[in-house]
C-alpha cells in the first residue's frame, strides 16, 4: 500500500457520516488481541446458512445463464433476498429514510439523467414498509431481489471449474447446464467474505480441488464444510501458489492472491482470455463503460431493480465514498491489519 493510500486506512476512526457503525466495530476490533479477534470473527461470520432464492420462496428459476467467452466462460446470476435493502443492513451506510440518504442516492441519480427514476425507487422503497418488517420470505422476494454472480470456466482439458461458486439446486436448469459441460474438477473461492453458499457447494461436489485463503478455510472448518479438514491450496502460503500454477497452468488458467486486502483476501482468476474478480474492483467510476453506466440496461429500465438502483446509488453518493478515489471508505479500512486482521 502507498503512503498516501496507508493514511486513508489510517484515518478511518475519525471518518464521520453512515458508515459509523463500521467504523465502530472496526475500531473496538483493533483493541482485542490478535488470536482473540480473529477467533471472534470466525465464529460471527461463519457460513451457517446460505441466502433465500426465488426457488426456495416462490418456486421460480433462480439462474440466468450468459455465454462470456464462446464454449469457454460462463456467468450464472442468482437471485436471492435482498438483505441489504429489504433486509436494513444498507442502515450501517446510509439510511434512505433520512433527508441526507436520500438526497445522496437522488445527486448520484441526477449524474446520469435519472433523477426522476430515483424519486420512484425512494417511493417504491417507502411502500414496502410492511413487508421489511414482515418474515415472510415470499413476499420479501416478490418485492426485491439482489444478483449473486459465479463464473463456470470450462478447462482445456473438458473439466470444468467454478469461481465464486453459488448454490445449485438439484435436478435445476444450472445442475442440468454444469452436467452437460462436464465433471466439475475445481472450485476457486474468490472472497473469503462470501461464503455462504459454499457448504452446499462443496457438499454437490465433494472430489473437486478447493482454492482459497485462510479465512476461508478458518470459516468452512467452523461449520465442518472441508471434506479434508483444510484446503488443497492456500494461496496466502506461497508453496500452494507454486504448486497450484504447475496444476492450471496447462489448463489455460491461472489464479492470484491479491495481498493487502486483509478482509476479503481475494483471489484474481485469469481464464482463457478474461480476468475474473470479486470484491476489489468497482464500476462506478464517470468514465466507467460497463453495466452500471449504460442507461439502456435493465438495471436502470426495469422497475422490478428498483432496489438494485438504490443501492448502486446509496454505496457510490458522498458520505459513503471517498472523495480523492471515489472508492467506498470501508474498502480503505480493509487494507488495515491493525483493524481488521
């Protein structure tokens, strides 16, 4: 980390605005010793049980499957509850029932010509108090849902690997796909923060070589996920990095642990003629030519994303940014061992 980017980790206790409750529990972290603190994160978020879908609540498809490189790459999006709306958590950053959230979420609106759009999703987010408030999953999951995204690579040798693996259902339209393409050899954990889906995951394909960190591993082993009690590769251990090259290399992948970034411990996968990423990289920068940019998207024409358009909004509005790199301020307190490790 640079000097100037280690300063803005730094600086994180005095930071003011939604993202104080984090900032709180990142500060009180800091003061329990190492072994202490680490053992306490395990235990709050290990993977005990994975997201609602739509298939769980209503009985509907929750994959929609899209070529990215021909007979090559695969991305699967899965639709789940949303908890960060729906759910409250989007309060720990911003809070749209309050003037300074939702004037937030409306100037980031007003950048790209959806002021107006915005105004309805705030309004649509008011009229679902009842069903925030409610248990009922169905109801919650006909309101709003959010998309998790895993990556199918088919390897040069017809085996097929899974990078950022989501939940597959038996006898569904993925279970089907991923049996048509072949036997699944790998199972690549992007995030070592997401992890929820990864039991059921390891449980359908249990002879598949798993690739993650630490954290990762701690995690799975506190719910009994890991068939053989560890990973076959730790990429935080530079043995396993050298040793998982000398295996994917001739399959036309390679894998790489991106150090620094103390909570996620992500790992960066080059397939065929793509690089695939989780937790590190951000698409809301103004020259940004992606998705979150393109106002002929469905997420910004259909109004059943009207909560994923908040959201893209309230984590890119000020208060929530950083000013000098327009990244999300948590993303700085993450790069601090002294924190967050």
């Amino acid at each position: 980390m640079d000097d100037k980017l280690h300063n803005k980790a730094a600086e994180f206790p005095k930071v003011d605005g939604p993202p104080r409750i984090m900032s709180i529990v990142s500060t009180t972290l800091s003061w329990i010793p190492r072994f202490m603190r680490r053992s306490l994160m395990v235990y709050l978020n290990k993977p005990t049980q994975r997201l609602v879908d739509v298939y769980d609540a209503l009985q509907e498809d929750p994959y929609t499957i899209e070529e990215v490189e021909t007979d090559r790459i695969w991305r699967v999006a899965y639709e789940v509850e949303d908890q960060l709306i729906m759910g409250g958590q989007l309060k720990g950053f911003i809070d749209i029932n309050t003037e300074k959230g939702r004037a937030g979420i409306i100037e980031e609106a007003e950048k790209i010509g959806l002021a107006s759009t915005a105004y309805e999703d705030i309004e649509h987010y008011k009229s679902t108090k009842s069903i925030r408030s409610s248990k009922d999953k169905s109801e919650s999951l006909k309101a709003g849902t959010i998309s998790m995204n895993m990556f199918v690579v088919k390897l040069l040798s017809g085996d097929v690997l899974l990078y950022s693996p989501v939940h597959v259902h038996n006898h569904s339209s993925l279970s089907k796909y991923l049996e048509g393409l072949g036997p699944v050899k790998w199972i690549v954990i992007g995030s070592s923060y997401h992890t929820l889906c990864l039991p059921s995951v390891l449980g359908t394909f249990p002879d598949a070589a798993v690739v993650g960190a630490t954290d990762a591993e701690t995690k799975l082993n506190a719910v009994s996920a890991l068939r053989r009690g560890k990973l076959d590769f730790d990429l935080t251990k530079p043995a396993d990095e050298v040793a998982l090259r000398s295996s994917l290399d001739r399959e036309g992948v390679s894998a790489h642990y991106i150090r620094g970034d103390i909570m996620t411990q992500a790992i960066w996968l080059r397939a065929h003629n793509t690089l695939l990423e989780v937790d590190n990289l951000y698409g809301h920068h103004k020259n940004c030519s992606c998705l979150m940019h393109d106002n002929n998207s469905p997420l910004f024409t259909n109004p059943m994303y009207w909560n994923r358009r908040l959201l893209l909004w309230a984590f890119s509005s000020r208060g929530v940014t950083d000013p000098d790199y327009g990244l999300g301020l948590y993303r700085f307190w993450m790069m601090d061992p002294a924190r967050m490790a």
